[in-house]
C-alpha cells in the first residue's frame, strides 16, 4: 500500500484518512508495544499513544526510511518512556516499601497467558531478564520478523552493533535456558 496519499489526506484533516491510517496500523502497533510491556492494558495505552504521536508527527516523515520503521520508532520510544516510567513508580514504591513496612509484598505478576506452551513460556521470561539494549532487538528481530538493517534504524544503531547485542543476547539466553531446564 502506498502510504504517500494517505499520510496527505490526514494532513488535510480527512476523517475517513485518519480513521483508514488508524485501522491500517493499530494491531501491528499493538503487538509491538505488547511484547515489550508485557501488559495488555498498558500496550493498549501505548499504542493508542503511539498512534496520536504518529497521527500529529506525519508531517516530518520524510521517506527516507520505510514508513513502518518510522512508526515502529515512535511506538519503541512510547514504550520505552512508559518502561522509565514503570521502574522509577517501581524504585518508590520500593522505597516506601522498606521505609515504612506498611505496604504488603508487591502483587504477583500474572501468568503469561500470550504464549502457549512452556517452552515458550520460559524463553520469553528468559527475553524480559535481559537488559533493553539487548532485550529489544531479540524482541524486534525473532518476535516481530523485522531485518537487520530496520532494526538498526528504529534503534538509532549500526548493524554490526546490532549483531553484537543480538549474539551477546543469544549466549545469554542460552545461559538462563540450561540453568532453568
């Protein structure tokens, strides 16, 4: 799909544009920012965010790179301020927590219940222990089927960086695998 008239016909305010360009990328936006919050009401949220970001910023989308990759770099960035947000509420509460000892034990996570088996299960568990340098390019590469190069864009890197945070990754992973099995 030529995303060119589109991106026009928003700029101009069509409804029924806005409307097409939300339903034509909300699910994938979606997925996305699901698989690095790990929270459904939250990716939700995000990728509402996402979208609205998206939406006002259409005027400096310049070609250069693919239009996917533009937006897979606005919802990263969403997500991420999200995640900065999380852990600082995290550290306080944390800190309450062991200041005052009123608080109860933080709340269980819930079960994942995105992923079908346990092998599944314990890989993606595997992937969240991992640190955002190399948490997010496994994420983009082996769950969102993205190439190298893009990936590289979204992440404002190189591609040999990418294929070394992504090897380190690989050993680290098969590290916290054998110890689990």
């Amino acid at each position: 799909m030529d995303i060119t008239p589109l991106i026009a016909n928003c700029l101009d305010g069509d409804a029924r544009a806005i409307e097409l360009f939300v339903h034509e990328h909300e699910e994938t936006i979606f997925r996305l920012a699901l698989s690095i919050l790990d929270d459904p009401a939250e990716a939700e949220e995000a990728a509402q965010d996402a979208l609205l970001a998206a939406l006002g910023a259409l005027d400096t989308y310049r070609g250069g790179s693919a239009f996917s990759t533009w937006l897979y770099k606005i919802t990263l960035n969403v997500c991420l301020r999200r995640l900065q947000k999380r852990r600082a509420w995290e550290r306080l509460k944390n800190t309450l927590y062991t200041l005052t000892r009123f608080f109860s034990d933080p709340p269980a996570h819930p079960e994942k219940t995105l992923l079908q088996n346990e092998a599944d299960t314990q890989l993606w568990n595997a992937v969240q222990t991992l640190d955002d340098k190399h948490r997010l390019p496994v994420i983009l590469r082996y769950y969102h089927d993205l190439p190298i190069a893009e990936i590289a864009q979204i992440l404002g890197v190189h591609e040999g960086t990418l294929h070394s945070r992504l090897n380190t990754a690989r050993k680290r992973l098969r590290v916290l695998l054998q110890v689990t099995e």
